[in-house]
C-alpha cells in the first residue's frame, strides 16, 4: 500500500507473492486461504493441518503429510494468523475476506474440493474404527467434528463426480459411524433448542443415510438411495423425523419433491418429539414452495395441531410472518383461521399482532370467522399485544373493527391497552387510542393501581407525558395503591427532568408527598440518586421541606451525605441555611 495500491490490490499483489513461492510452499499457502475463507465455521489450527494434509481418495491418512502451523502461516505471507486463546486460523481483516469472495477464480472447485476432502476422511480406517459410542472429540480426530457436520453443506454448493462416489462409500457404512452419532447429535440440539434443551440424547442408531442426504438436500444421491431400496422411507430417527420432515424442514424443495413421488411415503407422518408433519415445519420456517407441494398431496392435513402445543401450520406461519404461507393456507376450506394453540391459548391473529405482521393481520380480519377480539389464556387481546409492541398500522386496523374493545384489561395485571403502549413509550399508539372516546386515560390497572401516567412518567416518556395531562379527566396526582408512588415521585426517583417541570407545572400536583413504603419524598429520592437538576427544582418551590425525614429518619441531605452525591449536599446545605433558625 506504501507503493500506491490500495487495500483490494495489496491483497491481489500478496497473494501473487504466495503463489510466486512455487511448489509445496505455493500450494500450502493457497490451501490454507481456501479453507479458512471457504469453511463453514472458523478452523483451529489442529483441524485445517489435518485437512491439508488429507489426500483425496487416499485410503487412510499419513501424519508425515501434515504441515507443521508455523509451516503453513509462514507460506500464507502474513495474510492469516492464530486466534490467541481459541488457537483459531483466521484471515487478517474481515476485508480479506470480502476480498476472496468477490474473486471466486483463485480457488478451483473450492467447495467440492472440501467435500471431497472431508469424505476422504470419513472413509478413512481411522475414522471406521472409532467407537460410535466414544466422544463426539476422540482423541487423534481433530478434524472428525467439522468433515461430520459440513461434508454435505460443502457438496450441496458444489457437486462432483468423485464427491458423489465418496458419499455412496460413506453411505454404504453409515449406520453405526461415528459421523452418524455427530451429525444426529448436532442437529437434534438445532431443533430442541426451539424451546428448551433436550434432556437426553436421542438415538443415532435410527438416524440413517437417507435421513442424512435429506438434511443436507442432496436430490442426486436421495435418488440412488431410493433406487436401492434399503431404507424405510417413513422411517423416523431417535426424534422420531422423517427423511421428508428434516427435507421440509431445511427448505430442500426438489428432495420434498422427490420423495413425494413415491407411493409409500406418509407425508403427514409426525416426528415423535413435538408431534408435528412436514407440512408443520415447513409453514414454521416459510418455504413457500413446499407448503404447496404438500398442500397438494391428497393424504395431507393442512390443519394438523402438533400433539405438544396444539399449534397447527396456519398458527406457526402467522407468529413468524410468512404471509404466502398464511393465504395458501387460508384458501383451504378445511382449515380453522381461528384455532388457538395450547401455549398460552393464542390465536394466529395473536400472534400476527403482537409480531408486527400488518399483511397477516389484514387477511386474518377479512375473515368472518376469526374474532378479532379474542384473548389469550392471561385475557391479552390482539389490540393490548400490538399496543404493547408499538405496531402502530396494527393498532389503526383493529381499532376500525367495531366488535375490537379498546379498554378491556387484561386478566393477569389488569392493564388496558392504552397502559401497555404508555408504558413502552409508543406515543402514536397512545393518540390512537387518545381518539377513542370509550378509553379513560386515567384507569389504572389493578395489581399496582398505577395510571398511564404514572406508567410514562416512571419509563420518561416525555411526549406520552405531555399527551395524557392534555386530557381533563387525567388527575396528574394520583398515587399508586402499593407503595403510594404518585406520577412526579416516580418521574423524581428515575431522574427524568422533563417530566419533573411538567407536572410541577400543574397545581394539583404536591410536590412533597411521600411514599407509603420508605416515606421518601420526590427531594429525598432525586437527592440520593444524585439528580441535581431535579433538586433544583424541587428546591425552588416553597411547599417542599429540605428537612423531611422518612421512617428511618433519613433526610435528603443525609441520603446525599451516605450516597457521595456532593454537588448536591451542597444544594442542600444552602438551602437549609436560607431557613429562619437554621
């Protein structure tokens, strides 16, 4: 770059270098920038020596072939270095990386290469005599982890011939290899994980090559392995998923495809864990194009609820806003647009308001036979959850519903609509609801009795603020019935300036009133918090004491004095000295 070449063409003139090396030490260096640029997680020093050092078809491995990691980053010409700690191989700067990606003809064949690579490795007599019940991290295989799990994302991006013939060899041994037991393992957490770890492990003896080759979507080989008949095509593996459902479930389309041809595949066979089809997953994740496959099979459900949580395929493409999914299920007579799940009893209008999906929610309201005011097992409506999350569009849609209850509260808390959205902040929900003239903008919720005042001044929410004293019916005084906080306490203690000089600007409001739990007054909490700017202000008025003690007999100067905030000790200590008898 000190020649006048920028950052792209020092790379380019550095990479010349590596390749200017010639023989061994030229291939090693572009080696080692394939597969730290191409690998499909970061490599750890152990594990891309070993995969350097594979050779491709070879029949086992010879440690004399591997390079040393000084060897193989001395030839990379300072472009790739190790992680301290993690002793991972990474490439210098994330724009090296841009770099090599935006310049695909410096590598040949970069992602069958690895495939071919990792295969070789998986057929290797090491890899074969290594105990399917060991651990996933057996000693002398630092490179098993990563050739189980990627072989096939790598094949799938780029397919050869001798990649193809690797994997039958493999796939001929796979019942019983430890690859099996990895891979199985590893994706068996990815679904779990939706909702909580699994607690055991599931059986990788059931998990097959057929499952495998549907997981990672390769529709050449799915082929041939039908061709041979050697598998149950509907069998499940240890989470009870079908070659079909983990196809439907990664979005491989032509696999679903492929599969549904043949005559004695149950396409709403359901895994053993959750209960759900393909046609579940594949709603769930929005692979459009195999819902409708699905949705075309005579023998498919298109309204199954899964046995776990009731949630059917309508539901789970609604809470995640797949809105072609939602309109090819809609078309279906036979699915109920209004069927709730079994976690918290939410329906998919539910679930599209509280999520932000406008389009869903306007195609779930176009229906007779969704209730749009429906609520959840905790009484929340469709309204109070977009209102809650500031769905503005959302709120305007249901509000021009007329059968849709601005006010109802829910059951746990008691909170309205318009409490949700003063409470989160969102102001264009608030005059939304404002409009209304059914809504109070004073009823407080019944587990702390606070107001939607109370609720904005407490978050400072200024703008809310400012709306909700607008109205008459607003009392800007108004304690909480648990600790008897009012708006300007609660506004005080969190040090919301602002919203301190509106509501002392309103002569209902007592500037001194204290709370029923510590008897601190809005001086003594700004004082220990510090809030100089709000002491300020307290100070000013004459219907505050600068002496008001709690029931520990704490005053703002002491709680001041005891918290280090001595900018305003000194506030304080001039006002009290301004007192007659002081």
């Amino acid at each position: 770059m000190r020649d006048g070449l920028d950052l792209g063409g020092a790379y380019g003139a550095t990479l010349g270098r590596i390749k200017g090396q010639g023989g061994e030490r030229a291939k090693l260096g572009m080696a080692a920038m394939m597969w730290i640029s191409h690998s499909r997680r970061p490599l750890q020093a152990e594990e891309i020596c070993r995969a350097i050092g594979i050779r491709i078809g070879s029949n086992d491995f010879d440690n004399d072939d591997a390079p040393a990691i000084s060897t193989l980053l001395g030839c990379c010409q300072g472009l790739a270095t190790i992680e301290k700690g993690t002793s991972t191989v990474r490439l210098i700067h994330f724009t090296l990386q841009e770099y090599l990606c935006t310049h695909p003809d410096l590598f040949d064949r970069a992602h069958s290469t690895i495939a071919e690579t990792c295969l070789t490795y998986l057929n290797f007599q090491h890899a074969k005599d290594i105990s399917a019940g060991s651990s996933s991290h057996p000693l002398g295989a630092p490179f098993l982890e990563y050739s189980s799990l990627y072989w096939g994302t790598h094949m799938r991006i780029e397919l050869s011939d001798r990649a193809k013939s690797l994997a039958l060899q493999l796939v001929g041994q796979f019942n019983g290899h430890i690859s099996a037991k990895i891979l199985s393992e590893s994706i068996a957490g990815e679904v779990t994980r939706r909702i909580y770890p699994r607690p055991s492990i599931p059986d990788c003896e059931r998990f097959s090559a057929l499952h495998c080759i549907s997981y990672f979507g390769m529709v050449e080989v799915v082929r041939i392995l039908i061709n041979m008949g050697r598998w149950d095509l509907n069998q499940g593996d240890g989470l009870g998923v079908t070659p079909l459902i983990w196809a439907a479930m990664y979005g491989h389309e032509e696999v679903v495809g492929v599969l549904l041809q043949e005559k004695q595949v149950q396409p709403d066979r359901q895994d053993a864990d959750d209960g759900r089809a393909a046609l579940s997953w594949a709603a769930e994740k929005g692979h459009e194009g195999i819902v409708k496959l699905l949705l075309g099979q005579q023998d498919v459900n298109p309204d199954p609820p899964e046995t776990k949580y009731n949630q059917t395929p309508l539901l789970w493409a609604a809470q995640n806003g797949h809105e072609g999914i939602v309109k090819l299920l809609l078309w279906r007579k036979d699915v109920n647009p209004d069927t709730p799940c079994r976690h918290y009893d939410r329906t998919p209008l539910s679930w599209a308001a509280e999520n932000g999906h406008e389009g869903i929610v306007k195609l779930l309201l176009g229906r007779k036979d969704v209730n749009p005011d429906s609520s959840s097992s905790y009484g929340r409506s469709p309204l109070s959850l977009a209102g809650e999350k500031g769905h503005e569009g959302i709120v305007k849609l249901l509000l021009g519903r007329k059968d849709v209850n601005p006010v109802t509260p829910d059951t746990l808390y008691g909170r309205t609509p318009l409490s949700w959205a003063a409470n989160q902040g969102h102001e264009g929900v608030v005059k939304l609801l404002l409009e209304r003239k059914v809504v109070n903008p004073d009823t407080p919720d019944t587990h702390y009795g606070r107001t939607p005042l109370l609720r904005a001044a407490n978050k400072g929410h200024e703008g809310i603020v400012r709306l909700l004293l607008g109205r008459k019916e607003v009392n800007p005084d108004t304690p909480e019935t648990k600790h008897g906080r009012t708006p300007l306490l609660s506004a005080a203690m969190h040090g919301h300036e602002g919203i301190v000089k509106l509501l002392l600007g309103r002569k209902e409001v007592n500037p001194d009133t204290p709370d029923m739990y510590n008897g601190l007054t809005p001086l003594s909490w700004a004082a220990a918090g510090g809030y100089e700017g709000i002491v300020k202000l307290l100070l000013e008025r004459k219907d505050v004491n600068p002496n008001s003690s709690n029931k520990y007999d704490q005053t703002p100067l002491t709680l001041a004095t005891q918290y280090k905030k001595y900018r305003v000790v000194e506030l304080l200590q001039a006002r009290i000295a301004d007192i007659p008898g002081n």
